[in-house]
C-alpha cells in the first residue's frame, strides 16, 4: 500500500475495522502474545512519497509503524515481519525501480522463514 499521512489508506483501515473486530481478531482478556490471532503473521509492504533520508530527517521510520504494527496487528496477537519499504519509487529511475522489484521477488522466497520482529516499545523506541 502507499503511505498516505503516516499510515495506510483510508480503504485499507476500512477493511481492518470490518475485518478484525472483537470476537474474532482480539479479545480484551487475550491482547498482543496471547491475543486470538497469534498463529497468523504480517507483512506490511508499502510505498513512500519520499525519500529514506527524508524520512530518517523526523526519526525512524518504525515510529510511524508504531500504530499499525503493534496497535493493530500486534494488539491482535499477529506476528509482524520487517517492513518491506519501497522509497519513493516515482521518483527514482527505472533501473532503481527494478531492483526493487527484484528484490520483493526474492524476499518472497524466503518469507516463511524469517522471524518475526520484536513488537514492544523497547525496540521501536531504542
């Protein structure tokens, strides 16, 4: 998904407040390790407006993550993988664009054994 104002868009949160209700997605007694979604994992994978040094100027980007990662997926009990970010791929030249590309291609083939991220405030916020 783009980055649209430091979060997703408005039809992807849409989806996640249809989707991921209370009964199915959490339970307030079972949050974040021990919530119901727990053998599940995600990938954010999304696209910027700017720059990595443009971003890295207000801090890391995992502040941003922050509300989505742990707030939402977490908060569920979901496994979160490393973001895959592609930065500003508009406005950086094609062969620059492939190489992305390319190198979603090959992330993909080794996603199932990557290990998840820790999620607590402790290592978005070191």
């Amino acid at each position: 998904f783009p980055l649209f104002w430091f979060s997703m868009p408005a039809i992807l949160k849409g989806w996640m407040d249809r989707v991921l209700v209370q009964g199915f997605a959490y339970d307030l007694s079972k949050a974040y390790d021990g919530g119901l979604l727990q053998d599940k994992l995600s990938l954010f994978s999304f696209t910027t407006g700017g720059s990595k040094e443009v971003y890295a100027i207000r801090g890391d980007i995992r502040y941003l993550l922050w509300p989505m990662q742990h707030g939402i997926m977490h908060f569920c009990g979901v496994k979160v993988l490393e973001p895959h970010i592609c930065y500003a791929p508009e406005r950086v030249p094609e062969e620059k664009r492939k190489e992305m590309l390319t190198d979603w291609t090959q992330r993909l083939k080794t996603l199932w054994k990557e290990e998840p991220i820790d999620c607590s405030p402790e290592w978005y916020f070191k």
